[in-house]
C-alpha cells in the first residue's frame, strides 16, 4: 500500500516541471475601451519581437550566472528544499548545470529540483526551441494594452499557443517599447503536465544585462488536485556575459524591468 509519504511525492512533483519555462528563458494598465492609441498593432510588435529576439540569439555566445530554486509543498505534510546551482551557456543548445549546494528534502531534492534541470536541457534542443519560441508559428497575439506611464512603456499581449505542448504558455506578455523584449509574463501552460495537478500560476520577470534580456524571477504556485500546493521560485542574480557581440538596436534605459512601483506591486502579488 502507497504511504502518504509516497502520495505526496507524486503530488508535489506533478507540474513542477513549470518552473523552467521559458527560463533559458509595467505600469497602471488601460484596457479595453480604455486603451490609449498604440504606436503598432499587434502584427506590428510581434514582428519586432521576434526580429530583435533573433538578433540578440545570434549575438549572445556564452554567459553565465547563479540560480537559487526554493521549493516548498503544503498539503498532507510540509517539506522544502532549496538548490543553488551555477549554469554556464553557450550558443546555440548548450547549458551546464554544477550544484553549488543543496538542502532540505532530499525527495525534492532528487524527484523534482534536479530533474528541472534534466528538462531545461532537453528543451534547449533545436527542436523543442524552434516548436516553442514565442513567434506566430507557435502562438496566437491579441493586443490587449499599452502600459504608457513607464519610460519606455509596454505593449500588453494576450498569448494563445497553437498546439498544447508542455512548454507553452497562455496568458499575457510584457514587450517592452524600445528593445521590443519580453519583460514579463503572467499565466498557465498550455498543457496540465500531470494529472495531479489542477491549476498552475507562473509569473516571470526579465531584466537587462548588458544588451540582452535574462530571467530575474520565476514563481510557479501549482494546486493538486486532491490537497494541498506548492510553490516553486526561482532567482537568477550574479549574471556575466562571457562572449557577445554587440546588438546594434536603441538601448533601454534601466537595468531592471519596468518602474519601480509596478515592480513592488508584482513583487507583492506573487507573495
């Protein structure tokens, strides 16, 4: 007979595999009849989004940084762990992963955190990149904002992704006006990655290194379906850009996304 122990491990891993999408890898909001004029239609962001997404891959060649994972489940019993790995990139699918340190539930530990890491490897694939890439071949883009108040401001998108696929997105993005870049990202994957699993928040912030814009926060609140919830977060910090040549596009002002009022109000919200 399965214990409650083993119950809870196949909840808690259900559906955490969200934390690595899209890792790599802001102001009063006016919608609908509210919605200020916009300089560009929706067709018109996306083709910059995706031209200028283009130029900053090919111009980026290697850079490294540190990741903290926090995993904590609450439902029949209450375990966390947490895992601090360094990854180092290189273009165009290679990722290494080394542990810096880890504590906490072994169970996470080896059932869910480092099998995030086994995944984020298989979907820097060429395949799994070019099936998943935010671009019209994979999703559907409806203007639905302009977030003006910010300096550059933002284009508000909704996203809805063609085929369900694991590592799809629905929901809304963030393009920030000047480096056309995705800065934010709110919503549920495409597909329920597992049975366990009833619902599934992610909410994702970019910031700007240099010429290129990198994950800075990662929250995936996921519900199971019989009881209970975890929570994944995920920080990117000590960021350095190894090789790259430059991006010749107008530069954002600001390292981080967004003011910094919106930035606590996001802050605040994932809480």
């Amino acid at each position: 007979m399965r214990s409650r122990k083993g119950k809870m491990r196949l909840r808690s891993a259900g559906g955490l595999g969200l934390g690595l999408l899209l890792a790599g890898t802001v102001a009063g909001v006016a919608f609908a009849d509210d919605a200020p004029v916009t300089p560009f239609t929706a067709e018109q962001v996306v083709l910059r989004m995706v031209e200028r997404n283009e130029q900053r891959a090919k111009a980026l060649e290697s850079y490294r940084g540190t990741r903290t994972y926090q995993l904590d489940y609450h439902g029949l019993t209450s375990k966390s762990a947490t895992l601090v790995v360094a990854m180092t990139y290189r273009r165009p699918d290679e990722k290494k992963f080394s542990v810096v340190s880890e504590s906490g539930s072994g169970v996470l530990q080896e059932r869910v955190l480092k099998r995030l890491l086994e995944a984020e490897t298989e979907a820097m694939q060429s395949d799994q990149r070019r099936q998943t890439a935010m671009s019209p071949d994979n999703y559907e883009f409806r203007l639905v904002g302009y977030e003006g108040s910010c300096d550059p401001g933002f284009y508000v998108l909704e996203v809805t992704p063609r085929i369900k696929n694991k590592f799809l997105f629905r929901g809304r993005i963030w393009v920030q006006a000047q480096d056309f870049a995705v800065a934010r990202m709110e919503g549920e994957p495409a597909k329920n990655p597992s049975w366990w699993t009833k619902r599934n928040e992610i909410h994702v912030t970019y910031q700007k290194v240099g010429d290129f814009w990198l994950p800075a926060r990662n929250e995936t609140n996921t519900q199971v379906r019989i009881v209970g919830h975890t929570l994944l977060t995920i920080v990117y910090r000590d960021y350095e850009i190894l090789n790259a040549d430059s991006v010749q596009t107008p530069a954002a002002s600001g390292s981080r996304v967004g003011c910094a009022e919106e930035t606590a109000k996001l802050s605040q919200a994932q809480r």
